[in-house]
C-alpha cells in the first residue's frame, strides 16, 4: 500500500483538483490511502477533503513539516508519498512510485515540476530549478527534493526522524539524512504540477532570496516566515 500525506491550510480553492487528480491515478483504489493533516483552515478545506479523503486531521505538531510527519505517523503503507494541496498529480504519478520502489535498496524518491501557472517565465523558472535539481542528483551534491513530489519506504523514513520540522529547507535535509540508509533516487519522468501562486504574487527572486536565506539561517529565521504565510 502507498499512504499519500498532503497538509493543508485555507486551501479550498486548490484541494479539490489535487484530491481528484488522486481518484484518477492508473492504480487500484484499494491499494492506496489519501490522508489530509490540516493545519486549522477557516475555510471548507476540510470539509471538501472529506468528500476524497480516507483520513483528515488537524495536526498536532508544527508546521508543515510536522504536518507530514503527522501523516505519515498515521499511514498505513509501506510507502509514504508526500505532496501538496495546490499540486495536481498525474494519472500515473502512484505506479511509477511503485515501480522505483521495487529495488529494495531506494529508500527515497523524488521527480522534477511543472508549472500549473504556465506562463513562459514560470516555465523557464522550473527548467533551470530541474536542471538544477538533476545536475545535484547526479553529482551527490545537492539533493533538491521538494515536499510536493517525494516518497519514502515508511519504515526507514520513520526510524530516521521523519522530516526535520523548520520553516524551509526540511525537504532537503531530510534527504541527506535518507541517503546514509540507502539509495535516494531522481526519477526524470515523475513530474506534478507545481502552483507558481507564491512566486507570481510575491516575486520570484524574492522568494528564492527569502527561502535560502531561512535555509542558511538553519531553517528558521525571525526576518523571514513561510509558515501560514496567506497566499491568493
């Protein structure tokens, strides 16, 4: 079984698309669970999840990191795929999941993005971040996974810690932890489709100028906060 751990806040113009491209996955119902940790939406986010959802909760632990780890304390599977409720998956989004998990030795997965916001700059924007995110991949440098597109073999996954829970930066450094236990594999092909939301209504250049420097700061920084942040 696959458990899909989304969290959510004040999300109901975006979850139902995310919760229904899930129902539309080439892959048995059955063997798989959909389960939404909300973080206290004023909003119908939980209610809409309800209507797809297998499990919603309001979390207990902070931020989204905790959020996942919430989830995935929940899960039933014995593969945790994690992803957001802006993001839109593709109807084979859960089998190529499982087909990368039949090496016994991938404990993490991840897969690059495309913008839902399709303009020409938001579509330049991801190319070069999946460059990026490969070129890291392929040279062990620097493991770009993002919360959106990442799975893992539960028990190891949980046996590490689970996500390290800080306002930006946990995905990556959830990966570094995985890849002493095992492989952390990139696969090409395992695109979502990625909200721009953010980027388009803040700025590209600063937000990424506001997530390093979180990132350097330890993953926490007075000057600048991701957690709750409203967005359009």
């Amino acid at each position: 079984m696959i458990s899909v751990v989304i969290p959510s806040f004040n999300e109901e113009e975006r979850i139902e698309r995310c919760l229904v491209s899930l129902t539309k996955q080439d892959f048995p119902r059955n063997d798989y669970e959909i389960i939404v940790v909300d973080g206290g939406s004023k909003d119908k986010t939980r209610e809409i999840a309800e209507k797809y959802a297998d499990i919603v909760f309001i979390q207990t632990s902070l931020k989204v990191g905790g959020a996942r780890n919430d989830g995935s304390l929940r899960a039933r599977g014995e593969i945790i795929a994690t992803t957001d409720a802006d993001t839109i998956l593709p109807p084979d989004w859960l089998s190529r999941i499982k087909h990368n998990f039949s090496d016994p030795d991938v404990v993490m997965l991840y897969g690059p993005v495309k913008p839902i916001e399709a303009t020409i700059k938001n579509r330049i924007y991801l190319f070069f971040a999946n460059c990026f995110a490969y070129l890291g991949y392929l040279t062990g440098t620097v493991l770009f996974t993002l919360g959106c597109n990442s799975a893992f073999r539960a028990d190891p996954f949980k046996k590490a810690g689970m996500y390290r829970v800080s306002d930006a930066g946990d995905d990556l450094e959830v990966a570094h932890r995985m890849k002493r236990i095992g492989k952390v594999k990139f696969d090409r092909k395992l695109f979502v489709s990625f909200s721009m939301r953010r980027y388009d209504q803040f700025g590209a250049l600063k937000s990424l100028y506001e997530w390093f420097y979180i990132v350097f700061h330890g993953g926490d920084a007075e000057k600048y906060q991701y957690t709750k942040r409203e967005y359009r």
